[in-house]
C-alpha cells in the first residue's frame, strides 16, 4: 500500500506602486499522480488597488490549471469605491487652506 502525501505552499508577493498596490498570490501543490516530481503552481490570484483622486478601484483575477495544465480566468471581481484614500485625501499642506 503506497501512501501519498499531498503538500501545498503559498507564496504571496506585494510591490507598492505609485498609485496603488499589486499582490500576487502563488498556490504550489504536488500532483498525485507524481507525488514525486515535485510541487507545481496550480492556482494565481492578482489583486490590484488603484487610488486616484475620485476613489479607489480594486480588482481580483484567479487563474487555475485545467485537466490539460492549461490556465484559464476562473474568476475577475471588480469593485470601486468613491472613498479617497487618506494619503491621497490631502490636496493641501498643513496650515494651509
């Protein structure tokens, strides 16, 4: 009897922009037909957070793996805001009107 162990790491990457932020989000899981040959990405999340003066826009897009190994957009949210973010609120230095 052959015991398969399946193991799953998550790699979560987040750069600032001037105008926001991205993350990546990275699922590596080890494929049970090979429990051997290692650990393969078999899901990716974008999140993206844009502010502009109006307000803030975000957008999440997930991809995974088909049958095939081929990526497919398994989901796109997108949302928006009217809220300005506080750093982006302050047209004006202070003291000043």
């Amino acid at each position: 009897m052959a015991i398969c162990i399946l193991t799953t790491s998550v790699t979560t990457v987040q750069k600032d922009e001037p105008n926001g932020k991205i993350t990546e989000e990275r699922v590596e899981q080890t494929n049970a037909s090979e429990p051997y040959g290692g650990q393969q990405v078999v899901r990716k999340t974008k999140y993206i957070v844009q502010y502009a003066a109006s307000g803030t826009q975000q957008t999440k897009t997930v991809q995974a793996r088909d049958g095939n190994g081929n990526w497919n957009v398994v989901v796109v949210d997108t949302r928006r805001s009217n809220q300005v973010p506080a750093e982006q609120g302050r047209a004006t230095p202070r003291g000043q009107h």
